[in-house]
C-alpha cells in the first residue's frame, strides 16, 4: 500500500460566499485531509464540507480551523481524519462564507489516502 497526497483547489470568487467542485478520486481509502486558505477575516465565519455523490456528508461542514494540520501529532494523526473508501464515486468539495468575501478566497483541500498499487503481468507463452 501507497501513501499519496491529492490537491484539490477551489475559490471564492470576490463577492460570492461559495465555491464548489463535483471530482472523482483516484480509487484508495483516505485517510484524512488538511485545507489552506488564505480567509483571514474573522467577522466572516468559512466553512468546509465533503459530500459524496448522493449528497451524504463525509465530513460535515465546519469551521476552517478544525481543518488545520495538527503540530505535535505523527504524519496520519496530524490530518482531520476522515477514513472512507472513494469506491467508484464522485465528490463534491465545498467552501463558503457566512457573507460575500471582499477579494478571491482560496482553499487548497491536500486529501492523504492510501492506495493499491496493482502490477501488470504480461502473460508467458
């Protein structure tokens, strides 16, 4: 099994309050997820969420903050953990704001899931 790292990039653009990405996923299991932004206005709450393909939450929408990189913990542990299968579906990925943003907010979603990497075998004659 691999360990891999996945970016997914969304923006707000100025004046909107929300920013979504419907994307498949490579098949894995994953692990758990860290999210950068560049949202600094404390007055203007940002949330984060994951819903599969259904529309069911994977990770509910929360605050930015409990999205954050953990110091002090080992590599896993230091990531939200989230610990679902992708399977064969799609997410969707959603960034918002309690009101519009006053310039282009970025959120960078670094997803951390393991993989199996399967070798091909050409067969012997």
């Amino acid at each position: 099994m691999k360990t891999k790292e996945k970016v997914i990039n969304l923006i707000i653009p100025n004046g909107s309050k929300e920013a979504t990405l419907l994307s498949a996923l490579e098949y894995g299991y994953i692990l758990g997820a860290e999210v950068h932004t560049n949202h600094a206005d404390v007055d203007n709450m940002a949330e984060f969420a994951i819903n599969d393909d259904s529309g069911i939450a994977i990770a509910k929408s929360s605050h930015i903050n409990h999205w954050k990189r953990r110091e002090g913990a080992g590599f896993h542990d230091s990531y939200k953990p989230l610990q679902f299968n992708t399977d064969a579906k799609t997410f969707n990925f959603i960034a918002k704001t309690k009101t519009t943003v006053a310039k282009d907010t970025y959120f960078n979603v670094v997803l951390i899931y393991s993989v199996i990497e399967t070798k091909c075998v050409s067969p012997t004659q």
